[in-house]
C-alpha cells in the first residue's frame, strides 16, 4: 500500500511540474514577443 501511495504522489508531483513548467514558458514567451511587438509599434508611431 505504501509503494502505491509512493507512486501516486510522484505522478501528481510530476504532473503538477509539468503544468507549472509549461505555464511559465507560455508567461515568458508572450512576455518577450509582447516586449518587442510593444517596442515595434512604438518606434513606428513617431514615423506616422
């Protein structure tokens, strides 16, 4: 009983990081594109 509760908790360990690795590339990807998107549009607004 011992080694199915040991084996349930890694998997929802190894899930749980998962999730949360996958959710902080997703912040840090959009973080980046928005921060050069965000200096695009404002270097093209004083061209307007």
């Amino acid at each position: 009983m011992g080694r199915l509760l040991d084996d349930l908790a890694g998997a929802i360990y190894d899930f749980l990081k998962f999730i949360l690795k996958s959710i902080s590339y997703l912040l840090a990807g959009g973080l980046i594109v928005g921060a050069l998107m965000y200096i695009v549009v404002f270097f093209f607004s004083f061209m307007n």
